[in-house]
C-alpha cells in the first residue's frame, strides 16, 4: 500500500509511479488529513494491507514532515509489518532515515529503511524552484529511480539513501518549526480571481475564503500548495517569494505555467 503526502506535487508524481510499478493501491494522505481537520470526530484510520507499506512525501528540514510523522502515528497498520520510506528532495534528507525509523518503532513496525528521489526544489517562501526547463530534467531523471526502488519493494529488500547531506541539532530542527512554519505572512493580491483553487488544495484545510478571497486560519504546514498552485501568482508571503516562478507539478507530470493561464 503507497501512501503519499505532497504539497506540489512531486511526491503524488512519485507515489504514482510507485504504485503502478508495484501493482499496489495508492492512498492520499492529503485527503484523509484534510477529511480528519473538517471533520474532528473521524475516527481513527486503519489500513490493511498483505504487502508492504510504503510513504512517500518530501523532505522538510531534514526530516520526516511532522504532519506526516502525526498521521502515520494516528493511524493502525495491520497485515504487513514492513514499511519503507520514499521521500523526494530538493538536495539531501538530513536525519529523516533516523526519524522514521524511530516512527517505525514506535509503530512497532520493522523499518525497511529510506531512501530519497531529488525532485525540483519547491520551497519558494524560503529558497527559489528550478526553471521550467531544469525541472523537465530533475523529474525525467526520477523515473529509472522509482523502478529500480519498486524492484527492491517487491523482493523484501532494506534500501538505503546514497546521499543523505549534513545533520541537524535538535534545536535548530525546533526552531524552524516555530520560525519558518507558519502561515502568517501569506497574503493575496489584488489580481486574485476568487477560484479558491488554493482553499481547494490546502491539505490542512487551513484556508477559508472569504469575500471571495483566500483567509489563512493559522494552521499551516508550509506545503506550498497554495502559494505554488494559484493560476495567476496573486498569492505571496511577505517579500519572500516576490517575482520567484511558482512550482507546481500535475498529476499527469505537466508544470503549471500561470503566465499561459492569464493570456
Ligand atoms: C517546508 C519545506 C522544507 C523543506 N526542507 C527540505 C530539506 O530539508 N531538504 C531538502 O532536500 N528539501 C527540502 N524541501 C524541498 C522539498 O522536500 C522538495 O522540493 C519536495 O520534492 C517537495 O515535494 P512535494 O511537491 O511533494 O511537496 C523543503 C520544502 C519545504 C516546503
């Protein structure tokens, strides 16, 4: 069973590999995360599955995403016992093999180990997201990677990661989620359409719309879905991501190009 979480989409791009190459059904922790914040009384979400289970979401400060850390930690996994761990990045994974095998654990899951996919970097409100062109490169390179993981997946093996990059301290890791991951810069401008494209897409559910404008609610996990998936960029945060292209990969592998969608 391949679960995803994606903010751009490059994780589901993926995880939708994966799980054609596996023959194994894909589940959407967007979905599910998203079904749990409107409705609080869901109940807990229980998966069964005889093959292995295998996440696949990105990289955040090196880490698992906490929001998928707590979905997989809420969540019962029964049949299997194996899972691994797929995550996509925009340069190395850091302590996110250590982490999830400390959620394995705690799973009392065997973990199979992690390894990662370098994917178009798309963390615009802090870095910058490759040209259109670089990008095609980066996501046709990943396709001969996602195969030769499918075949260690299907044969039991443990995988590894062949690069990880530099550690971080504990405190730093805490520091980024109290600095970096918050919603309150977020603002929209005048050039906004009122698709509501974005209250959409947002995983957490965290954006209302009002007067036909997006409302952040304060419970973001800094995907960039919102600010990435908008069809005319009317969406920034602070001065961060002023005049930087939006990334934003489609299901069926195309970049949004927002230029295009205005003319
Ligand atoms: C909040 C945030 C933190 C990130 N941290 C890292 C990181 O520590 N290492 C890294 O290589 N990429 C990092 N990235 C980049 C993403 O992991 C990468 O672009 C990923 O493929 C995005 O996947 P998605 O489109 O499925 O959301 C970060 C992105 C975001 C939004």
């Amino acid at each position: 069973m391949v679960f995803y979480f994606s903010g751009t989409g490059n994780s589901r791009y993926i995880a939708q590999q994966l799980s054609e190459q596996l023959s194994d059904e894909l589940v959407s922790m967007n979905r599910l995360m998203r079904q749990r914040k409107l409705d609080p009384y869901t109940a807990q979400y229980a998966f069964t599955s005889e093959d292995p289970f295998v996440v696949v979401c990105p990289t955040y400060c090196w880490h698992v995403p906490k929001v998928v850390e707590e979905f997989l930690l809420d969540s019962r996994f029964l049949g299997s016992r194996e899972m691994y761990f797929l995550l996509t990045c925009g340069s190395g994974t850091g302590q996110a093999k250590a982490h999830a095998k400390e959620i394995c654990r705690e799973l009392s899951m065997e973990f199979m180990g992690l390894t990662s996919i370098l994917m178009p970097e798309n963390y615009i409100t802090l870095f910058r997201a490759p040209e259109a062109d670089e990008a095609v490169g980066i996501i046709r390179a990943s396709k001969p990677q996602v195969e030769n993981i499918a075949q260690q997946i299907l044969i039991h093996h443990t995988v590894k990661d062949s690069y990880s990059g530099p550690a971080m301290p504990a405190l730093l890791y805490r520091l980024f989620y109290k600095l970096f991951v918050t919603d309150k810069k977020f603002r929209v401008k005048d050039n906004c359409i009122g698709c509501s494209a974005c209250a959409k897409l947002c995983p957490m559910a965290n954006i209302r719309m009002q007067d036909r404008k997006p409302v952040w609610q304060g419970s973001c996990t800094q995907c960039q879905a919102c600010i990435a998936v908008c069809p005319v960029d009317a969406i920034e945060y602070g001065r961060r991501a002023k005049g930087k292209r939006r990334y934003y990969l489609f299901a069926d592998g195309r970049q949004k190009f927002p230029k295009e969608a205005r003319q």
